[in-house]
C-alpha cells in the first residue's frame, strides 16, 4: 500500500456525550505551517437565518466533543513543558549541590592529611 494515498485518521471512542458515541477525524495532507493559526467562524448571522433542525444539533455537539480533545491535548504538552522547566531547574540545583558538597569534602581532606 502506498504511503501516500493513506489518509491521516484519528479515531475518537467513548466521548463524554449523549448523542455522540464515536468520532472520525481526518487530517490535512502533511504541510509545513510557519505559524499556528487559530480559525473561528463568522458570528455575524441574523436572527432570521438561523434554524435549528436535529442535524445541526449532532453537528454541534460533534464540533464541541473534537474542539474539547483537541484543548485537552494542548494543555497536557503545555503543562509538560512547565514540568520539564522545573525538572531541569531542580536537577541543576543538584548538581551544583553536589559539586559544592565534593569540593568541601576535598578540601577537609586535604586538611587532615596534612595535619
């Protein structure tokens, strides 16, 4: 099977939802984006145009449940990323912690060798 005729798929099972019982989302071919770019809709609509019908309703709700994974996923690697900030300013509090401590221990005993 060729690579490139495949399609980029996420498959999403047991979404917290009534309506919604599994959801398949297919990516955009692979491009090199300089930017993220956050795309919203147009919210100026009249009153008279909108109409509620029961497909709209799962559309909703299906555009909810991704946007709600899609968010969750982005705060795990933003909070990574502050822990990994963390870990490395405690690792190098150790290592300065355990040169300081090696250079004391060397030179107490270079004092009592030579006393």
């Amino acid at each position: 099977m060729n690579q490139s005729k495949v399609k980029n798929m996420v498959i999403l099972k047991n979404l917290p939802s009534n309506i919604v019982e599994e959801a398949i989302v297919i990516l955009k071919s692979n491009k090199k984006v300089k930017k993220l770019e956050k795309i919203e809709k147009n919210k100026t609509v009249d009153n008279k145009k909108i109409s509620i019908k029961e497909n709209d309703y799962v559309l909703k709700e299906a555009e909810m449940l991704v946007s709600n994974y899609i968010s969750k996923i982005e705060e795990k690697q933003n909070e990574k990323k502050l822990r990994n900030k963390k870990i490395d300013k405690k690792y190098i509090r150790i290592k300065n912690y355990a040169l300081i401590s090696t250079v004391i221990v060397f030179l107490e005993t270079l004092l009592l060798i030579a006393k």
